[in-house]
C-alpha cells in the first residue's frame, strides 16, 4: 500500500516533443470534449420557441444522442480494461478493482432488486431507492470526469505545473461541475424522483421560491471561478487554448443547469459526458498497437486501432441494447426504444418474466461503469498514464490501417 501511494505522487508528465495542447487535434477536441460550446447553440436554437422542448426537435435529437452513444460510453471503460492489451498488466496488479468490486456490484444490486419476499420494502420502493443513490454517484462521476479532462489539457499544455494547479481543477469540476450541479437539479430537475426523496423534507413550493435566489448566487459563483481560472490559465508559462476553451464549455453547461428548461440541460449535460467518454475511449484504444501474447485481445487489436471503426462498433452496439437498457427506466415515457424498434419487441420485453433481472442489470452497467471509468483513466497513477499512453502522446488519428 506505502509503495502504491507513493506512485500517486510522482510529478505529472509533461507532453511529448512536438506535441501540442490539444489531445488529439482542433477538429476531434472540439467535437468530442468541447461539446458544451456547439451542442448548447445547437439545442437552444431547436428548442426557442417551444412551449415543451421535451415534445419537440431536441427530444428527436435526445432520441438518437441517447440511441447512438449512451450505452456505448457505458461500456467504452469496460472494453480498455478487458479488450486491449495495454490495461492487461493493470487486471494483474489490481485484481480487487477491476474483477472483484464489478462482480460485488452485480451481486449486491441482483439481490437487493430481483427477490420477492425477501426485503420489507415492494420491488417499485427498492428500484426508486437505487436510482436515488444513482442520482448521486452519477454527478459526482460527471464532475469527475471534468477534472480527468482539465487534468488531461494540464499534461498536456506544457512544463509541468504546480501541485496546487491540480487541487484548483479539483476544486472547481467538484464544486462548480458537481455540488452546483447537484444542488441545482436537485431543486428543479424532473429526473431523479426528488418527489420521493427530498419534498418531503423541503415543500416544492419552498423549492421553487428559493431557486431564485440559489439562481443568482450560483451564477455568481460559476462566473466568479471561470473567471479566475481562465486568468490563471492567461498567465500561465505555458497558456494552453484547448484548456481555457474546456473551461468556458464547462461553466456555459453548468449555468444551463440555472438558466434553461431542466430537459435542455439534462440534453446538454448528458450528451456532453458521453461524447468525451466515447471519444476518449477510441482514443486510447488506438494506441494499443503492440503485439499481445493474448488470443483475446488479438481478436479485438484490429477495432481497437481503428477509432473509427471502434467507435461505429460502439454505437451500433449501443442502438441495439438500448430497448433492453431502457427496461430500467422507472418513467415509461422516457424510453426511446418504441420509437425506434417494432413494438413487438418492446412489448415482449416489457412483459418478460427476466424484467427484473434486466432491471438490475442496467443499474449494474451504470454502477461498474463508475468504477471502471475511475480505474482506467486514473491519471495520477504512472501505469494507468502508461496504459493511456496515446492520450499523453497526442497522437492524431489516421483512417483505414495503422
């Protein structure tokens, strides 16, 4: 244990000879990590006008964001660390955090959701009470990834940069991108069943009265923090534009959560988190170009250094579970899946003696993906930074054969 947490205090890499701030060029980082600044003109300008954004063009664009890339950014942590073989080495040497935690998540949800006359409390009770506790892992896994990108950009922007430059990241993707977050759709949001959870506690007319007021101390605070920070960046050593420009879409998505209809931020903050999830798993696959002593993960070699390839996979892939992962949803309504499959199939699904096994399983995949994801693009530590090498590289992708 002394040995691992002395790796966590190896001072941060700086790029590659010739490499740049970007991690894998303009046109791919403002595409996969920037969305914040294309998606938000994109979703604002479909939904003005509209009396119920949810009923009309941004919910046909949620439709195929969710379709496309949901639950292939679910399993874009599990592929790196089960399919290629750079993260092979890390299954060794963390068996606790890569086998053994997923597997205690799958028993642990599978016996807490699928019997009957076990625990005192209805199945419907139990599966609300499990996306509650989602609510809350999932915010803190989105602002988590927002301090794995700044830390990315920070890598990558120069000389090395003083410890105390990542205790600010750290701050600001927890505090900013995550309680500001919390608190926020907490009070207004519509998808995380704070009729259950917290009106009882805090009246929704009391709710609504206060958010005027978290409203404009909350932006304060959004403006404030961006405002530093990207000073800081300004006089920096080495100022890296890529960084400066994550923080700006980060600070307009998370004034989103105060300023527009709780679906366009849900569409906003969702679509944001799966583009850089997907994006960078293509990423650091790519790399994984040496030659493997596994059958395999020689099977999976060829997609994997093909990101465009990998990521047609990914995509195909999440189109074709998602009626199966949408069984989890609590709100019918908010299923895509009859909108896109014959209903047949929905309808079996729905009245399949396995619903509550496909139930527990699409918290699983959420569940383990939290974990995953933290496994493998732990930053800190200098074999996971060895694993994801080609993201500290920079390397720019290449179509067709490597």
């Amino acid at each position: 244990m002394s040995s691992r947490r002395r790796s966590h205090r190896t001072p941060e890499p700086g790029p590659e000879r010739g490499a740049t701030g970007w991690v894998r060029g303009p046109a791919w980082d403002s595409f996969f990590l920037l969305g914040g600044l294309w998606l938000t003109p994109i979703v604002c300008g479909l939904a003005y006008g509209s009396r119920d954004p949810s009923a009309g063009p941004v919910n046909e664009l949620y439709m195929v964001l969710s379709a496309t890339l949901w639950i292939g950014h679910r399993l874009g942590s599990g592929y790196l660390a089960y399919c290629t073989g750079a993260y092979r080495p890390l299954l060794s040497a963390e068996p606790i955090r890569f086998v053994w935690a997923p597997l205690a998540t799958l028993v642990l949800v599978l016996a807490f959701l699928v019997p009957t006359g076990v625990w005192p409390w209805p199945r419907a009770e139990r599966i609300v009470a499990v996306a509650i506790v989602d609510f809350g892992f999932l915010t803190y896994h989105f602002a988590a990834q927002h301090f794995g990108v700044l830390s990315l950009y920070r890598m990558r922007a120069g000389p090395p940069r003083p410890r105390s430059a990542r205790t600010i990241d750290r701050l600001f993707a927890l505090g900013v991108g995550g309680a500001l977050v919390f608190l926020a759709d907490a009070m207004v949001g519509n998808e995380f069943h704070q009729d259950v959870w917290l009106h009882p506690w805090i009246g929704e007319t009391t709710l609504s009265e206060a958010f005027g007021s978290v409203r404009v101390l909350g932006t304060g605070v959004v403006l404030v923090a961006s405002a530093a920070l990207l000073r800081l960046e300004r006089i920096a050593p080495a100022p890296s534009a890529p960084r400066a420009a994550y923080l700006a879409s980060l600070s307009l998505l998370v004034l989103a959560v105060f300023w527009l209809d709780p679906f366009l931020f849900l569409v906003l903050w969702t679509a944001q988190h799966w583009l850089a999830a997907i994006g960078l798993t293509t990423a650091v696959a790519s790399g994984d170009r040496a030659p493997s002593p596994s059958h395999w993960v020689r099977t999976w070699q060829p997609l994997s250094v093909r990101p465009w390839l990998l990521l047609a996979f990914l995509t195909a892939l999440s189109t074709l579970l998602l009626p199966v992962m949408e069984v989890e949803a609590v709100e019918p309504s908010a299923r895509y899946g009859p909108a896109i499959f014959p209903e047949g199939w929905v309808t079996a699904l729905d009245r399949s003696p396995w619903v509550p096994v496909l139930v527990a399983l699409g918290f699983v995949t959420g569940f383990v993906h939290y974990q995953l994801d933290r496994a493998v693009f732990r930053l800190s530590d200098p074999r996971v930074r060895e694993a994801a090498g080609s993201l500290l590289r920079g390397r720019l992708y290449r179509l067709g054969r490597p």
